[in-house]
C-alpha cells in the first residue's frame, strides 16, 4: 500500500464549492486503489469542511515557512505527494524535492489561474481576452514554473490542456486530462428526478469567495433577470452560495423576485426542484460545478461560452443553450422555462454529456495506468524534462533561502 500525502490550498468542503468536490473524487480514487492518504493543510479548520478522518484519511496541520514541515516529510517519506494548486507547489515543493526526492510529485491544478484571472483583467478593460494577455501575466509564469516543477499535472480541461500543448509548448508527458469523475446517470437516477411540472423557478448556485462566480450574480442582477421577469412576472430567481458577503445579500429584492438564499443545505435538492439553471460567467477557467450538478440533477441550463468550455464537444448539444449576448440569454431562459418537448430534450443533453464526456470508471483506470508508468520510469521521466530541472535547480534556492529568511525573521 502506497502512501499518498495531499498538501491542501485549503481544507475540503464538497458542499460549498466545486474545487472542495474535485478533491473529494481525487481522494476516493486514491482510497479505491488501496493507498494510504494524508491531507495536510496549512490552513486554519474551517465549520463546514470535511470529517477526513471518517472517511479514512489522515489529517495533519502545516505550517508554511517552517522546518517542521521538512521533519514531517522526512518520516512520511510518500510515494506520491499531490499540490491541491501551485501555491502549495511553490511554498512546500522544494522541501519534498530536499527530504522526500523520491516521491512522485503531481499538481492538481483545479483550473489553470493564470486563465482565469487574465480573462478577469480582459473584462476590467472591457476589450476581448486574447491568448496573448497570458505572457503579461505574473501567475501565467509562476503556474507554469510549477507545473514543469512536478513530475505530472491534472488538467481537468480539454480546452486548458490544448492551451498547454500549443501556446505554452509543454510535452505532454508532464500533463494528464482528468475531468470531473461522476457515476453515469441511468433509469434509476432519472426516476428520482421531479417531472417538469413539479418544478418552478430559476436558480444559480456558487462559492461566493470564487469572483467569477460573484460577478456572474451582479450580471444577472443588473442585466438579465429584469428582462426575463418581465416576460415571465410569476417566476423568481433563487442565488445560492456558500459565504455570501454582505454586497450580496443586500442585492435580495422579494419584490423583483430575486432572492439570495446563501449555503444550499442539499444542493441536488434545490437544483433538482428548480425548472432551469442559469448560469452567465463572463470570466473562469476549468469544468463548472454547477453546470455538471444541473445535468446531474435533469435541469436545463442556460450559460455563455466560457461557462459550456471544456464541457462540451463540437458536434454535441447542450444541455439547454449556450450565449454571449445577455438580449439572447434572457429569450432563451424564457423559452426554456416555458417549452416543455424543448426542455425535456436539453434534460437528454445533459445526460449524453455526463454519460459520454466524465466516466468515471475509465479516467480512473488511465490515471492509475498513467501512474505505473511514471513510477516504474521516474528517473528517466525527469531526466528529459529538463526545463523542469532547470527551474527545480534555482528554485531549491532562491525559494530555500527566502524561505528560511523568513523563518528567522519570525522567530
């Protein structure tokens, strides 16, 4: 049995966001196959994240800028040490390198930040993100460094691992596709689902501390819900989300029909008795959460490109309508919410994309092969990503020696 150390961003919560889901199939996939886990975090515990130790995982408290951490590795010494994000990379890989060289060092990358927050900065300025805006961008370099840092990145975007390959010419040996894993939908789930009739409204539903998902509220407050409520005056908009400011409950309006209710106790509750999701992102990077649970609950879902980006193939259909144009976003809710034969179709939709595109059964078994082969060829896996051990040579270092400083100076 193999010891797997997973080193959190911060601690799991599935209930509260779509990153605290992922981790939580990453470490199933890990028990699955046998292996003993670990998650170590340096942050502080938090009321709403997972009982680990319940689900038979180890949890250890870590501090950044601190030895101790050298001492914990060295005993641990891991066959496999996995970044929840390259923060984590940055801050500890250096001390795994030093007192753990043998480990097989893997980033998850959650989606690609530098993605992200350049298409933020795009919309900032009001102009068209264009793939060239990455190179301007401080965490492009720094994400980048830490993905040929490890001996394997998790990309859980089609989109982002193209993006990898052409614009920033990484081999792809270094990166593996690994999408959301979930269960196939089949006649049992189906039967679960409330009927057309039996649902009424719209919902949306995200981490409020996730910007993307935050904006995405004050655009369907300001701009796109008043032209649907004044087709359809009897509907309301339901927002849900963990950790909602105090700007976003202020934007809870009864009389518009537009309603914060915050943290969904039971997210597939609310989502599977809501008529149609909507979902207008103007900026993000990887899989959406809450588009995966709309599909997994049967409810249509209207979202912009971004938001159907890395779900989607070419030929295929959505599961309801994709749209940039906020004119064209507010007609199609109405039509979705109104049309029953055209809603029960995108409700098919959705069960082709999370049937064809996240078999859960399949992406395990080739991450597990993908694993084998890196272990039993580590050294020979490292010694052609040279780009890789150039930065691991500096940044044992540069990072090392700021890294102590700090230590000193807090002693």
């Amino acid at each position: 049995m193999n010891h797997v150390l997973i080193i959190g961003f911060v601690w799991p919560e599935p209930n509260s966001s779509a990153a605290g889901s992922r981790m939580l199939q990453l470490i199933h996939m890990f028990l699955k196959q046998g292996h003993k886990v670990t998650f170590a975090s340096p942050a502080t515990d938090s009321e709403h994240m997972i009982n680990l130790e319940k689900i038979g995982v180890t949890k250890t408290s870590i501090s950044v800028n601190s030895s101790s951490f050298d001492h914990f590795i060295k005993d641990l010494q891991p066959a496999i040490v996995m970044f929840d994000r390259f923060m984590m990379e940055e801050q500890f890989g250096w001390r795994v390198t030093k007192h753990a060289p043998n480990s097989i060092k893997i980033l998850n990358t959650e989606d690609l930040h530098c993605l992200r927050k350049s298409r933020q900065e795009s919309l900032k300025k009001n102009k068209t993100f264009k793939t060239e805006e990455l190179f301007n961008n401080d965490i492009t370099k720094r994400e980048i460094a830490s993905i040929y840092r490890c001996d394997l990145s998790l990309i859980i975007s089609d989109f982002e691992m193209k993006l990898l390959e052409e614009v920033f010419g990484i081999n792809k040996q270094l990166l593996h596709y690994l999408p959301f894993l979930l269960d196939p939908i089949n006649s049992n789930t189906k039967s679960d689902w409330p009927s057309f009739e039996h649902r009424k409204h719209f919902i949306t539903i995200g981490n409020f501390k996730h910007e993307p998902n935050w904006k995405s509220v004050l655009y369907l407050k300001e701009t796109i819900w008043p032209l649907i409520k004044q087709k359809l005056p009897d509907t309301e908009m339901h927002i849900y989300g963990a950790y909602p400011p105090a700007k976003a409950i202020q934007l809870n309006n009864p009389q518009d029909g537009f309603y914060i209710k915050g943290r969904a106790h039971n997210a597939s509750e609310v989502m599977k008795n809501a008529r149609v999701c909507l979902a207008p992102l103007q900026f993000g990077a990887g899989i959406k959460g809450k588009l995966a649970e709309a599909m997994l609950c049967g409810t249509p879902s209207i979202t912009t490109t971004i938001g159907a980006e890395g779900m989607l193939h070419e030929d295929s259909d959505w599961n309801g309508f994709v749209t940039d144009d906020p004119i064209t976003f507010a007609k199609a809710a109405v039509r979705l919410y109104s049309d029953h034969h055209l809603w029960s179709q995108s409700q098919q939709n959705g069960i082709e994309i999370i049937n064809t595109r996240f078999q859960k059964e399949s992406f395990e078994s080739k991450y597990n092969e993908r694993l084998k082969t890196i272990a039993n060829t580590l050294e020979v896996h490292r010694k052609y990503n040279f780009i890789g051990n150039m930065l691991q040579y500096h940044t044992l270092r540069s990072t090392e020696y700021m890294s102590r400083w700090i230590e000193e100076k807090n002693k």
